[in-house]
C-alpha cells in the first residue's frame, strides 16, 4: 500500500510540524542527521514546515563509519542548514570503562549499543536547550510498532512527524521531495556495531529471515485483521508487538484514588 494523495498527506504533516511549533513556542528544529533516510525525511519535512534557519542538524558519530558521517553530510548541503558535528567517542569510551565490569556477556552487547543512541538524545536535548527548539523523532511505523528503536534514546524526542508511515511509505514521500537516490537506496542500518544492518537485526529478534518490504506486509495485515492466526512468524511478529507497548505508551502510574 502507498500514500494515496501524497500532496494532502505532504500538507497534513506540514501542519501537524507547525502547531507542535507553535504550542511549544519553540523557535525550531533540532534534527539527529544519521545519514539514513528516516533523518533525512524528517529534517526535510522540518525545513518546509518552517524554514532551514530554523533546522539544525546534529552529526554525532559515535566510532561510526566514515560513510554515515558523509552520508549524513549530503543532507545538510541538500537542505542547506547549518549543522554541528559532535563526536560522541570519547564520551561513550569513558563511560564504558565505568561500567565494563558488569553484565554477562550475552546480556552486554545490546546494552552497550543502546548507550549509543542514549548519548545521542542527550547531545539533542543540550542544544534544543540552548536554542529554544524541539528535538524532531524519526522514528517510522514499521520499527516502532514492534518496538525497533532505544527507549530514552532516538525514541526520547517531542514529536514524531513520520511515525505514522510504514518503511515503504517513508521510501515514496522521500523521493517525492526529491531526497537524493543514494539515501534512499542506503542500507539501513542504526550503527550500533560494524557491520549491523537493521534488517540483520530484526530478523535475528524476531527469529525469522524478514525484509522491511515483509514487514510493512505483515503489521499491515495484522493492523487490518486479515492475517493468518495459526503462523508462527505473525505470532512471534504479534508478541514482539505485545511486548513492547510500554516503549510507546504513557508510563504506566495509579490514580489517585483511596478507598
């Protein structure tokens, strides 16, 4: 499924971007410029909602590749904003060697590449202070609803203007907007070690081989109803769904009531 009328869709975004702004009284947009496409459409979106002098995008390697950075960097000359480029390495090495010596080795691996985008949201969160501006998401449909994202990492932003878009719909508004072909057709990846792509990752999470085109395939016929309800993989696809709700929903507290 593709974005019917993505010139109405294109304008309904827009103004969800500018009342978030406006409620805020936020003088702009902060944007963590990844290299991938998920960044780029949102930083996008961002510029025409407002304008690129109210658009800043943060590069912050954290011993990334050479290539994200670069990638990253074609975005910022094709929007024509200003950028920061802040190394994260240092920061992320020193904390490691406060917390090397806990956690086994099954369980350290995730829980050291999640500091990644923590150390990231912090970084985003210091210069939106500084500037009076939001920290813009870029999280898509297809990996939050299972939960594909760090919680108080990329998924601590203020809003979250593509979050409603599956990965294929993301695809189809970029290039709609004219984002260049090399972004779009990039691998997709979070960085989170040498080598890792995001599909590699979710297929290994969810225990079977899965695409993002698979994925788009599957949530839709599960958000619809129309899935098979005996399959293994709409069923592991189901309990990742399930157990990852407190990832996008308010945290949990009581009332305040007393009987």
């Amino acid at each position: 499924m593709t974005i019917p009328n993505i010139e109405k869709e294109l304008e309904r975004i827009l103004k969800f971007i500018q009342i978030i702004k406006k409620n805020a009284n936020a003088a702009g947009f902060v944007v963590g410029l990844s290299g991938g496409i998920d960044s780029a459409l949102t930083a996008t979106l961002c510029v025409r909602a407002s304008n690129e002098d109210s658009v800043l995008g943060l590069l912050m390697p954290c011993h990334s590749s050479e290539a994200d950075l670069a990638d990253a960097k074609i975005m910022v000359e094709f929007l024509g904003i200003k950028h920061l480029v802040v190394d994260l390495s240092d920061t992320f090495d020193q904390f490691m060697k406060t917390i090397k010596d806990y956690g086994t080795e099954s369980s350290f691996k995730l829980a050291k590449a999640n500091i990644k985008p923590r150390l990231r949201m912090i970084t985003l969160y210091f210069f939106a202070n500084l500037n009076n501006y939001l920290v813009a998401g870029t999280g898509n449909k297809s990996e939050d609803d299972i939960g594909y994202f760090t919680k108080y990492g990329d998924g601590g932003v203020d809003f979250l203007p593509i979050q409603h878009l599956y990965k294929h719909e993301v695809r189809q508004l970029a290039r709609y907007l004219g984002i260049p072909e090399k972004i779009i057709k990039r691998t997709p990846t979070a960085g989170l070690w040498e080598g890792q792509t995001d599909e590699d990752e979710l297929s290994n999470q969810l225990g079977f081989t899965v695409t993002y085109e698979k994925l788009d395939e599957m949530l839709e016929e599960i958000h619809q109803k129309r899935h098979p309800k005996d399959d293994d993989k709409y069923v592991a696809l189901m309990n990742r769904m399930k157990s990852s709700r407190h990832k996008i929903e308010p945290i949990p507290a009581l009332d305040r009531r007393f009987d």
